[in-house]
C-alpha cells in the first residue's frame, strides 16, 4: 500500500523543482541539497540557484524552522549563516575528495551519475580563471560541483582555497536570499504579483540566466571552430 502511494505521489521531475525541497523537508533538507551540489559529484542536477533565492522569498518562514526572531533582516542572516555554512562544507568536501581519488575519476565508466566532460568542463575552467574559479563557479550549475574537485586534484593550496571557499558561498548565498526575499516584496507592492503563486516563473527565469553564457559559450565555440 506504502509503495503505491510513493509512486503516485512523487516523480523524479520533482527533484529539479525547489517548491517541493521546501515543502517536504523545509530548511534542513535544503542545508542538505546546498551541501550536495556544491560538493559531491552526484549532486550536480540538484537546484542550487532557484532553491536559494525561493528560499529567500520563504525566509521568514524557513528562519522560524531554526529560531524564531521576528525581524526579517535576522531572518535573512540566520539563513544565510547556515546555508552559507553548507556550502563551505560542501565545497571542502569535494576538495578533499579531489585530493584523495580526483586523479582516477578520469578513468571512471560513465554513467548517469557521472559524465566525464563534466570534470574536463571543470578543470578547463579552473585553468582560466585561477583561484578566482572557486568564486565564479559558485553562480555557475554544475561547474560548481566539479571545480572544488578539481581544485583537490591539481593539489591547490588549501589555504588558499578555503579563503575563495567563503567568499564565494558567502556572496552566492547571499545574492541569491536577498534577490528573491526582496524582489518578492518589490513585485508584490508594486504589481500585486506574489511570486509564492507563481514559482515556475522564478524557476524559468533562473534557469534561463544561469544557463545563458553556457549556452552562448557552447554556440560560439562551434561557430569558431567552424
């Protein structure tokens, strides 16, 4: 009876949609999401960018999960502090495990896990921008699951990565809460538009920014090369 319900109930669609984080585990599943996208190479398909900033329009609600503080400044900062602490662990965890077996994922069978173009992508990228590639990876799916990897397996002094590792979770932590947090007080009292109503707006409109220099990058790589 349980396992009919489970397969009427849920779709593996649900995964890619942030509504369903925050309505079935709220604030400590999202920690969890946070910490597996931005560190374990599994967690590549998970929604980092729409999950945090629905999150931040929620934030008073996922705030009150862990301590109630009536001020939604507080409850901006309490989120950010802990998410934000999710992935630096995240990103740390991936460059540990970078060190330890990075080197002999580029002999790993691909799967549907793993794609192998997916570490290259990383490590190209990290060529190209440095140390800085922790920080911009943070604002870019699925190479910021890798780059902390490949930071690990080009033995990048950890120092050093761990001072880009804050900075970096810091400000995509924080850009995303308050964009979301403050856009939906701004379209509400402007247009009367709740974005809690409309989520797949947000959701389409995250994934179109975040995906679009990728895409651009892709199709302007082919146009040169042809």
């Amino acid at each position: 009876m349980l396992e009919i319900f489970l397969t009427t109930a849920f779709h593996w669609s649900q995964l890619l949609q942030p509504q369903f984080y925050i309505e079935h585990g709220g604030l400590w599943l999202i920690l969890f999401v946070v910490f597996a996208e931005t560190g374990l190479f599994a967690g590549f398909f998970l929604p980092g960018d729409s999950l945090l900033f629905v999150a931040g329009i929620y934030s008073t609600n996922l705030a009150n999960e862990f301590i109630p503080t009536g001020n939604e400044f507080l409850d901006l900062m309490v989120l950010m502090v802990l998410i934000a602490s999710a992935g630096i662990a995240g990103n740390a965890t991936g460059y540990w495990f970078g060190k330890k077996v990075g080197p002999a994922m580029y002999g790993w069978k691909e799967n549907l896990l793993f794609k192998r173009h997916y570490l290259e992508q990383a490590h190209e990228f990290y060529e190209k921008h440095g140390g800085g590639a922790i920080i911009i990876a943070r604002f870019i799916p699925i190479i910021r699951t890798f780059a902390p990897i490949v930071a690990g397996i080009v033995q990048m002094d950890k120092k050093k990565f761990m001072v880009f590792n804050v900075i970096g979770s810091v400000g995509w932590v924080f850009s995303m809460l308050v964009g979301g947090h403050f856009l939906q007080i701004w379209i509400l009292s402007q247009f009367g538009f709740d974005l809690k109503q409309h989520l797949e707006v947000i959701v389409l409109g995250i994934v179109f920014v975040t995906t679009a220099p990728v895409i651009f990058k892709l199709l302007f790589n082919k146009k040169k090369t042809a």
